[in-house]
C-alpha cells in the first residue's frame, strides 16, 4: 500500500471528512465517500431518504429541515446508480472527482459498499431487496471486491426483513452496531430515543453471537460535559456482558465529532478522553481503535 501524504492519515482525515453529504451530482442513494474508518473509498447508499430514525442524536448531521422523499427505494435507480459508481471508480474517474482531489493514493482504494443513510437503514422496508442487489452486482465477472457494510443502531436487527437481508451478507461482510452509552439514562440525554439499551443489547448479542460484529462508540461533550466516570464504567461493563454472553466483538471504534453537528452544543471530545476510553476497552481483553 502507498503511503499517506506528509503528515499522515490524521492530516487527510481531519482535511476530507468534515462532510459526507449523502448525495453526489443528480444520484438519488448512491454517494462516495473516503471514509476515516474504513480508510479508503466507501460507496454508500442512502437507506433512509425520508430521513426517517427512531434516535435523535445530539450530534446528528443530517438536515431534517428539508424534507426527505419516498421511502420506498426504487431497486431498479439504486442498481443502475451502483453500477454506475463502480464502474467511474474502475475507470478511474472517480478517484479524479474534485471531492478527492488531494486525497493520498492509498486511501483511493473501494473499500466497502456501506448500508447507511439519514436516519437508521434497518428500518428501511424493502432492506432485503437492496442487499440481494448490491450482493448480485458484486458477484458479477470482473467486478472488484468490496465488503457489504451496515452501519446500524442495532434497534432494527431483529425484523424479519433484516434477517432476510443479512442473509446475503459473506463471512467478510460487516455489521458496525453503535453503542454510545452504559445507561438508559445517558442513552436517553445523547441519542434520545424511547427505546431502552436491553433491546439494543440483545440485538448485539443475537448478531454476534453468529458472526463477529465491530461496536461503534462516540463519545463527546453535550452542553459543556463529556461522559463522566459512572457512564463509562457503566459502558464499560455492557461490553463485558456482551462478551460474557457470547457476543464476538470484532472490535470497538472509539471515536467523537469529525464533521459539523445539528446542535452547537455538541462538540468533539479530547484526543485524551477518547485515549482513555479506548485504553480500558482494551483492558477487557478487546481490540479497540481510537478516531
């Protein structure tokens, strides 16, 4: 692999990923992105154009004062734009898009092709049609390989619909779960759902108990205050039950705000917190990577 440019993937990422809109020219799903944690070119699609979630993170990035259109996605617009996006990065074209310009030769790769959107992709209704879509196209002669990433809060994993679709998904494929807190009651203050975490906990250890499962954790500070001790002991303590269960956590991305937030009074947490957080997962016994 090529290296990176002076001053390393940090100086890149902190340069190319203060947006990733979900859009690209006239596409209605499709859109690339160079992504920080999968360092290279992922390819996502846009599970929600409603922009329909069920959390209302603090440090959410989508725009819902404009409106969103049809849910219902049209599988016959979303495969001609994916083969159209593969086929710009095979000619090379996309890697000479003006939003890569500057960007370092290794993280120019086709990474993944990520399940994503402006709200949460496991409660999109035809969920099994995109996968059996992306997953047909990859199979296709000639195609370059990718993994098939969902990006997910976990809420949505046990619908028969989803179940459905991650039948499609190979052993390389990934599912990254967010977990941001360790009680209910921080879970309520930063993703501010009605869900509680047991839920989302026995999503987790439903998945990961059948195939590996990579947890993403954000961590920031809210109105002035990060997480405090009790939060992240309590965090803490949910990744020691999953494992304890069974769960086979992959591993954890501890990471904070890297683009412009909603709400002002979300801003990024310290290097040095985010340091700590991730030095006590790995005292768990857990791989853990620090954003």
């Amino acid at each position: 692999m090529d290296k990176p440019a002076p001053g390393g993937y940090a100086w890149f990422f902190m340069k190319s990923v203060k947006n990733h809109p979900r859009s690209f020219e006239e596409n209605r799903y499709v859109y690339p992105v160079v992504s920080r944690r999968s360092r290279g070119i992922s390819i996502g699609i846009n599970m929600n154009p409603d922009k329909f979630c069920n959390f209302d993170c603090v440090y959410c990035q989508v725009d819902r004062t404009i409106p969103g259109i049809d849910p219902d996605i049209d599988i016959l617009v979303l495969e001609s734009e994916l083969r159209v996006m593969i086929d710009l990065y095979e000619s090379g074209q996309l890697q000479k898009h003006p939003n890569f310009e500057d960007t370092p030769l290794a993280l120019l790769r086709l990474n993944d092709v990520a399940l994503s959107g402006d709200g949460e992709p496991t409660l999109c209704k035809n969920f099994a049609a995109v996968c059996e879509c992306v997953d047909r196209v990859r199979r296709e002669p000639g195609r370059p390989k990718f993994k098939l990433v969902l990006i997910t809060n976990a809420t949505g994993l046990h619908r028969p619909e989803v179940q459905r679709g991650l039948g499609f998904f190979s052993s390389n494929d990934e599912i990254w779960a967010k977990l941001d807190a360790g009680t209910d009651a921080y879970l309520q203050k930063i993703d501010r759902t009605g869900l509680t975490l047991q839920p989302i906990l026995d999503n987790l250890l439903m998945e990961g108990t059948k195939r590996p499962v990579i947890i993403q954790s954000l961590f920031l500070e809210y109105q002035g205050k990060g997480p405090d001790d009790a939060e992240i002991r309590a965090y803490l303590g949910r990744l020691a039950w999953l494992q304890k269960q069974g769960c086979r956590i992959q591993l954890v991305q501890v990471y904070s705000i890297a683009r412009p937030p909603a709400e002002s009074a979300a801003k990024p947490l310290s290097k040095e917190r985010l340091e700590r957080i991730a030095a006590k997962v790995r005292k768990l016994g857990l791989k853990a990577e620090m954003y």
